[in-house]
C-alpha cells in the first residue's frame, strides 16, 4: 500500500485531470448537462471526501509530527472550506447555467491553491517528519476511508472553523509527550478519528 502522501498526490492527479475534462466540455457549445452532471457528480463528491479524510486521518497526524505545522494546517482548514462552498454553490445552481459554472470554478480555483500549498508545504514537511511505516499505516487508512465513502452520504462535510480545529485536536493529545512547539502538541499515534 502506497503511503498517505502518495495516495494524496494521486488524488490531486485525478483532480486535475477532472477539471480539464470540465475545460473541454465547457469549450463545446450546447454541451448536455448531462454530461456535465457524469463529470461533475463524482468530482465533486471526491472533493468534498478527499477533505474530510485529511482532516479525519492526514492533519492531525501532521500536527503530532510535522515541523511547525500549526500554519500549514489552519490555510489547509480554511482551503477545505473554501472547496466546499464552491462546490456547494454550484450544486445550488442549474448544472450548465452560469451560477453552476461560477461556483465549480470557486471550487477549482481554491482546490488548486490547497493543492499547490500542500504538495510545497504539508506533504513534504510530513514525508521528512513522520517514519515510513507510520504513512503507510495512513496510507491504509486513507485508502480505506476513500473506498467506503465513494459519496458524502452520512458524513459531515460542512465548514470547520480552523482554529477549533487545531484546539478539538490538541485536546486529545496528552501534554506530558508534547514535541511539536508551539502548540503542545504530543503524539497521536493512533489517533486518526
């Protein structure tokens, strides 16, 4: 099994080979919203399951092993909210109207900065802190996560506020392992959920 930083970058992959498969279809005039819908559907579904499972197994990871990752994590929060309501704006909208276009490309243009800024940041401060074996670990977990969730049915995909983020996360650590400054934060090893 890959580990999660492999699966990650695979996931923005696809991303972006689905947003320039939007590219080509919105370039073709009368294009049948069906046919947005059949591209549209899974990706956005996958955006919004991709966030939750970095911040249900990836982030608080990196908060217990990364190098000064209190920043890199409250952009990364924010980003995940700024996905989620480009996405929830165009699902408002009539696939293929203007509104339904304006809020896909929200989408995309906050996907894209979160990527970038977590390809650059997250991802490579987490492969140099964390051991092998504990992102393949995560690995499995975010494979795992990513299969049994194909939509977001039953999960909770709405804004986090970013700071409580970190705080609810803190709370579970216990401070006598505390390593990361800044933050007090201690291991989590274990704890993904």
């Amino acid at each position: 099994m890959p580990d999660i930083t492999t699966l990650i970058l695979d996931d923005h992959a696809w991303f972006r080979r689905q947003f320039a498969d939007l590219d080509e279809l919105q370039a073709r005039a009368g294009t049948d919203p069906r046919e947005l819908s059949r591209l549209w559907e899974p990706l956005a579904a996958r955006l919004d399951v991709h966030a939750i499972a970095e911040e249900k197994i990836f982030y608080p990871q990196l908060l217990a092993h990364g190098e000064d990752p209190e920043e890199e994590t409250l952009d990364a929060i924010g980003d995940h909210n700024e996905i989620r309501d480009g996405v929830a704006r165009a699902e408002r909208n009539p696939v293929g109207s203007q509104e339904w276009w304006a809020g896909v490309w929200d989408a995309r243009r906050a996907n894209d900065e979160h990527m970038a800024e977590e390809e650059n940041e997250g991802l490579a401060n987490f492969r140099q802190s964390a051991t092998s074996g504990l992102r393949d670990s995560l690995g499995q977990q975010f494979a795992e996560f990513l299969e049994a969730h194909p939509t977001t049915a039953g999960l909770d995909n709405t804004d986090q506020d970013p700071e409580a983020y970190v705080e609810r996360v803190e709370e579970r650590l216990d401070p006598s392992t505390a390593t990361t400054a800044g933050l007090g934060i201690g291991s989590l090893k274990g704890q993904n959920q």
